[in-house]
C-alpha cells in the first residue's frame, strides 16, 4: 500500500482517488470547492458516472480515502502526488495552466524528500519540464502520466486500462509509479515525458480524425446512395481499422477532444508545423453541426422561424450529464439563432441540473439558456414540428412511434444518432431522415 496524494477531484482528479483507494492504497484528495468537498465527505458523487459513486463510499468507509482543503496537512507524508487540475482552452488553443501553477505554488513547499509528483491532467508537450522548475525542489521526481478515460466508462477504463502511460527519464521512478497499476490490468509503457505527453495529444486527435472521417463519408453516402451504417460495418471489419469510433452522428465534442485537437495544432504551430490535416478535422466538424441544423431545417419546412423543435438528449454523449462542448448544444444554439423554439429532454440534464433554476426554467447565461427543460421525452416532442435526437441514450431508441404520433405537430424527426429504426417511424407515418442513410 502506497500513501498517494491527489490534488483536485473533479473528473480525473475523483476517478483516480477512488479507483486507486479501490486499489488498497491510502488516498488524501484535495478539493478546496466547499459545496463539492461536503458532498464527497458525504459520498456523493458530484459527477454521473457508472460505479463511481460506490467506490467513493466504499473507500470512505474502509477509511482508505478522504477528502479535505488543506493541502498542507494531508501531503506532508505522500509518496506519490497526483496533479488533476483543469487545463482549459485559451482563445489561441493553447492550455491554459493557471490551476496547475497554482497547484505547484501551494504544494512544493510541504512535499517529502522523494517524493513523486504525477501530471495526470492533460497538458501541452514539455509541462513535466515546467512543473519542474515550478517546483524547484531537486529532490522531487516529476512524472507525466496521462489520463485515458471515457466519460460513462472511466471506472472501468481506469482499473482495466488499455495501457499506463508513465513519461520519466529515470527507470527506477517510472517502476515505482508502475507498482501502483500492478493490480490493475493493461500494457505499461514507460518512456520520456515528452513522448507521454504527446501520446495523449495524439490518441485524442487521432479518435478525432475517425469521427469526422465517418460523418464526412456519411455525407458521400447520402450523396450516392448508401447506407453509411453497411459501409462502415464492412470498413470497421479490417483488423487493420478496427470498428471504434467509425459511427456518424452530430459532431464531436466533450471535454477533451475539441481542446486537445486545439493544442495539438498549437504545438505544431509553436514548432514551425502546419497540421493541415488536423485542421481540416475541425473544420469537418463544424460542418457536421451546419449539416445536421439543415437536415432540421428541411424538415420543417425550409424554414426554422418559430419552428417547434423537440430535442431527445443535450448531454455531449449517452450516461453521462457532461455538457461541455456538446454538440447538441451547438447545434440547439444554432437552432435559436435561426428562430426555432426548443423543448429539450435529456435523462441525466434535469431541472435540477446545476445549469437550470427551479422548475423548467434554465438559469440565465447557462449552456441551456432559451430552452425549455421537459421531465420526459414525450414532453420535449409535445407539439414539436420536427423532433431531433441529438444524444444516443438508449431509451430513444425504444420510444413509442405511435405515441410521439399523438404529440407531436407534424410527423418529422432527424435522427442525428441512428439510434431508431426507420422501418417503425416511417409505419407510424413519419417521414424519417437519419445520418448517412
């Protein structure tokens, strides 16, 4: 057992706490948001993901996890410190490392000799070697070790890993760190922190690439004729390519994938390389959402003037209540600006969500501003001239034909997912328009 540290419990931060508490080790997070240091004092999750929640009570209760404010009096004795602070996008797409500076500032003077602090939040190529300087303590290790977790499945990607990414230049700290992944399963790749860091960059970008790959040729199927699903099940059958991340859908999104493309491109440019073919995955992107709001728009009619349009999911992606950068937000919002009226239902985004006030109003300024929140999808499609289904939750795809028939104003839908059948809408009298079909 290990005396690890973690600072920051957010997504990353509270995911790798508890998992390595599930683990045996001993783990002290650091949170200083009070509303959310209560709740998980309390074990409650403030994040919706599956299993989470049961290893945050069952560490609290086995007294292998904690969770306090004050840096300065849980990391004195750590061995290991995890760094799992948020990096956001600057308008330029570089990351902006004001928490984690500021992380460095509050820890470097607490932290044991030999001690070794552990990059976990995602960050621009040659951060470990910054990190290091912030910390100016030549008797600490630094170490990059990338996250690699899926919203709805970080659990499970945490303790049944792919792979563990450990970037240091001294063999002897990267076997330390590995020992504390020995109980879970995946490939161990240790190598410098440079390439660990660009590892990252790299997998996301490169998952990125297939997205927009598959809704560019869902484009040319539409165009020719094909069925994009057909398509891509015999391309996603090449064990060369693999079937991951080849379904078309809205766009891409979340937290990680637009902002590390960003910085991807901002790196190169920093070191004099133009990533055209990146940029254009971007681009290709931000197409997709101008291509499903046209499917919308022809569906009601040409025009989206006071359009009612019902909306199935906000969340950027199904089991999860994650908005950021979600592309049905993007496309609702361009929906709002083309003058269509939105009722929008999404399982995990309540009125109770931290974006809405009480009741069905969202609260000004929140990503769910001018639209109304319904508690069930037939309240979202109530009176709706075109019904959208935006997020790929599972329930969609089980909806009633006939009973949406009752509500709704006209019988239309776009499925920006291909989560429904199209034989049972277009029975139930629906004029049916899919992604590529």
């Amino acid at each position: 057992m290990s005396r690890i540290g973690v600072v920051g419990a957010g997504y990353v931060g509270l995911t790798t706490g508890a998992c390595l508490a599930h683990l045996g080790h001993d783990v002290a997070c650091v949170e200083t948001n009070p509303t959310r240091l209560a709740a998980l004092r309390a074990g409650t999750s403030p994040i919706l993901e599956p299993g989470l929640e049961d290893l945050l009570r069952e560490g609290l209760g086995a007294g292998r996890l904690r969770f306090t404010d004050r840096a300065a009096e849980v990391l004195g004795d750590r061995e290991f410190v995890f760094l799992c602070l948020p990096t956001p996008q600057d308008a330029d797409g570089r990351a902006d490392l004001r928490f984690l500076h500021a992380a460095v500032e509050q820890i470097r003077g607490v932290l044991p000799a030999g001690a070794v602090v552990i990059t976990k939040s995602t960050v621009p190529v040659g951060s470990a070697e910054s990190v290091g300087e912030w910390l100016g303590r030549g008797d600490v290790h630094v170490v990059s070790n990338p996250e690699f977790l899926r919203e709805g499945s970080a659990v499970r990607d945490f303790l049944h890993p792919d792979r563990v990414v450990i970037g240091t230049r001294d063999a002897a700290v990267g076997d330390r760190v590995a020992m504390l992944f020995r109980e879970a399963a995946g490939r161990v790749i240790v190598c410098d922190p440079v390439s660990a860091e660009t590892i990252k960059y790299a997998a996301n970008s490169y998952l990125a690439a297939r997205l927009s790959f598959a809704n560019a040729l869902a484009a040319v199927c539409e165009a020719v004729g094909a069925d994009v699903s057909v398509v891509m099940d015999g391309v996603g059958a090449d064990a060369r390519i693999g079937p991951q991340f080849l379904q078309p859908g809205p766009g891409w999104g979340g937290s990680c994938l637009p902002k590390d493309t960003a910085a991807l491109i901002a790196t190169a440019r920093d070191s004099g390389y133009d990533f055209a073919l990146l940029r254009a995955v971007i681009e290709m992107n931000q197409e997709q959402h101008r291509r499903i709001v046209d499917k919308v728009r022809r569906a009601a009619g040409e025009t989206l003037a006071d359009a009612r349009i019902g909306v199935l999911g906000l969340a950027f992606k199904a089991h999860t209540d994650d908005l950021r950068d979600s592309p049905a937000l993007t496309i609702v919002g361009m929906l709002r600006t083309a003058g269509a009226r939105i009722r929008a239902f999404d399982p995990a985004v309540r009125p109770s969500h931290p974006g809405a006030t009480a009741g069905h109003a969202p609260a000004p300024g929140s990503p769910l501003a001018d639209l109304t929140l319904c508690d069930s999808a037939l309240g979202a499609c109530d009176g709706a001239d075109v019904v959208l289904v935006a997020t790929e939750w599972p329930e969609f795809a089980t909806l009633d034909p006939a009973a949406v028939a009752r509500v709704v104003a006209r019988r239309s839908i776009v499925d920006a997912r291909n989560v429904l059948d199209p034989a049972r809408w277009c029975a139930a009298g629906f004029t049916y328009v899919g992604v590529g079909r």
